[in-house]
C-alpha cells in the first residue's frame, strides 16, 4: 500500500486512550450509530481512527476483521474523500471500499454500516465519475436503496440521512427534477432527510454542511443566506475526531468561497 497523506492538523486532542474513547463513544459516533465494540483490537483500530491516522486504522480494522471491517472502510473512505490528491487512487479507494462494503452487507444483513459506507463509498465514486454518468450505470438506485436499508436497520442513523438527503439534491441538481423523479428522488424527499440528520445530531458541522450544499442545488441563489447560516454553523462547531475537524476546516472554506 503506497504511503497516504498525512491528517494535515494536530491530532494530540482527537487521540483518546480506551478508556476515554469509551466515555466519548456516543458522541463520536452519534453520526454513524455504530456500537462500542468489545473487541480490544476493533477499538484500538478506531482510536487510530479517530486520530487521523487513517491508513494504520485501515490496516488494523483489516487485521482485526468482523467489526474491524466497517472501521477500515470508514477510514478509506473518509481519507478518500478529503486527503487523497490523486482522482484516480481516490476512485480506485471509494471502489475497493465499496467491495469490502457490499460483501460485508451479504454476510452481515443487519449491519446498517455495512449499507451505510457501501452507499457512501459508492456515491462518492460516482460523484467523482459524473452523477449523470452513474444513474446510466443504475449505481443510483444502489446508494438509494443501501441508505434506505440503513435506515430501516438503524433508523437513528444520522449520517445514512445526510448522505440520503444529498442522493436526492444530487440527482435533481445534475437531471432535472422531472427525470430525477425516475430515481426516485425528489426535493420534499431530500429536505426531509437533511433535517432528520441534524435532529439526531445537532452538534454535526457535515450535516450543516451537507444541507447547506443540498440548499444551493436545490433552488439555487434564492437559499444562498440560509446556506451560508449553515457554513458559519458549522465552521463553529468543536470537533472531537479527525473527521470532525476535516468537516469544520471544510465549513470554513465554504465561507471564504
């Protein structure tokens, strides 16, 4: 595996023992829902996690395997989409993740994680293809239905509601609203999912984020003040992981835009 760059902040406060992960466990994971683990080495492999150490989290979750699975594609995936320089290791990151999701989700059919980072894996992909290119290619209505299971499994699962909110934004945005109808996407639909998110995590800057991104595409110039209320929000926020933190520069960057 060639060498990923580096998490590009001080980590020192994001880098909890196991103790201290446990205590900050529901926080940490009130996006993602996933259960403390009781395996020492899945933990440790989060902890790395949580720390940006991204690559290493990916490689221990590996080693670890069972619900070590979920933390190596989340941290693939996370470092895919905000570190990796290079478009096409960043696709071939999201397609590898995605593999391991999907066979995941065949053996474990009711772990929303595994539904969740194959549809997150996927969407990011095709984000970085064309939107329009992959509806042709049907993965569509393979995020929609993975982020559908999710939430059927795990129905406090904020994150598979942000990233459900941005399918429909995304589609309308890129197709239309009359064709987008045909992936089942629709601007009620997708609002709806952005305030459900941030009901389940109101200290999320990504689902402020996100619903301030899904806003702007749906109707434009006219949402751009609510938008930017989201941005200012979010770049408020205080982050207790690498991700958090990687969401909360991302806010701030919005705002200088």
């Amino acid at each position: 595996m060639a060498k990923w760059t580096a998490f590009p902040y001080d980590a020192a406060e994001y880098t909890y023992d196991a103790a201290t992960l446990k205590k900050k466990w529901a926080r940490l994971h009130a996006g993602d829902a996933e259960p403390c683990p009781k395996d020492d080495k899945v933990l440790a492999a989060w902890a790395l996690y949580h720390a940006g150490e991204f690559q290493k989290a990916v490689e221990a979750g590996l080693k670890a395997g069972g619900a070590g699975i979920t933390v190596a594609n989340k941290a693939q995936c996370i470092y895919a989409n905000y570190l990796e320089k290079s478009e096409k290791t960043k696709l071939a990151l999201f397609l590898e993740a995605a593999e391991r999701a999907e066979a995941q989700m065949a053996e474990e059919p009711k772990n929303a994680n595994a539904f969740y980072l194959a549809a997150y894996a996927i969407g990011r992909y095709s984000q970085g293809i064309s939107v329009a290119k992959a509806l042709t290619q049907g993965l569509g209505a393979k995020v929609k239905g993975a982020l559908e299971t999710a939430i059927q499994l795990q129905p406090k699962h904020a994150d598979a509601h942000i990233a459900l909110g941005t399918f429909h934004a995304e589609v309308i945005d890129k197709v239309g609203s009359l064709l987008a109808r045909t992936q089942g996407a629709s601007k009620d639909a997708g609002l709806a999912a952005f305030k459900t998110a941030l009901k389940l995590n109101p200290a999320s800057a990504i689902a402020r984020v996100e619903y301030a991104n899904g806003l702007v595409m749906l109707d434009g110039d006219k949402k751009m003040k609510e938008a930017e209320k989201l941005y200012a929000e979010a770049a408020e926020c205080e982050p207790l992981d690498a991700m958090e933190r990687l969401d909360v520069e991302m806010a701030k960057s919005e705002l200088e835009d």
